[in-house]
C-alpha cells in the first residue's frame, strides 16, 4: 500500500461562537476568535489517499484528478467564503478547525473512490501554528 498527499489552500472567514452565549462569555471561552465581525485565515488542506500503484501508469492516483475533485467537492464551497454562513456542509456546525476537518472528509471520502483509492487523512492547517487531523471514524 501506498500513500500520497496533495496540497491545496483556500482563505475563508468564521468565527468560533455559541449564538446561546453572551458576547462577554463567547470572548472568554473563544478569544479574538469570537469576534462578531468574523476573522479569516489562509488555510492549507492536506488530503492524503491510500491504496495501490497501478502497473500501467505507476501512480495510486493522478494527482491532477485528486486536485480537480477537491477544487469540486471542497474548496469551491470554501474558498473566499464565510465558513459559518456559506459552506453547507457546516451548517449548523461549529466552525472550527477540528469540525472543518471532519467536514472536509465527509465531503471527499466517497467521491475519492472513484479515483480508484481509499481517503486515508484530512489535515487543515488554520495557521502555521494550529491544524487538525482528521482519519474518519
């Protein structure tokens, strides 16, 4: 079994908040991240697939493929977007890096077999300092 990642980023905008909390009690649990005028990040999404190198082209995937589908299943709902507002698969959903993670996977995890490989991990780095990772479950 193989493994390879492919690298993509997107900007995006959200704030961490309870919308039953006070904007007081949302600072103290949250920080700066409750801002009720929202805040963004650069994010960088790592999407890592398994399986088996094919004999005839030497790759598990191509990785143009695995770039086109997550430009389609993911970072057109996410990219210059307000994560709390506009992406559907976090409706209802806090916005944090750690829900974005499962989000994203849930998003990729069956069109990615089409590819002909399995979803091994989901990683979202919010700044150079925080990121998640995500292996289903």
């Amino acid at each position: 079994m193989i493994y390879i990642t492919r690298r993509e980023r997107f900007n995006a905008a959200h704030r961490l908040f309870r919308p039953e909390y006070s904007d007081e009690k949302n600072l103290e649990v949250f920080g700066k991240c409750s801002n009720p005028n929202w805040h963004g990040h650069n994010y960088t999404l790592y999407v890592t697939v398994k399986g088996d190198v094919n004999p005839d082209t030497g790759f598990l995937v191509n990785l143009k493929d695995l770039s086109a589908l997550i430009g389609k299943q993911v970072l057109e709902k996410l990219d210059h977007r307000n994560i709390n507002l506009e992406v559907d698969f976090m409706a209802g959903k806090l916005a944090s890096t750690e829900n974005l993670a499962i989000g994203i996977w849930k998003e990729l995890k069956e069109p990615i077999s089409i590819l002909g490989a399995s979803l091994h991990s989901v990683k979202i780095c919010e700044t150079e300092n925080n990121f998640a990772e995500y292996f289903g479950g």
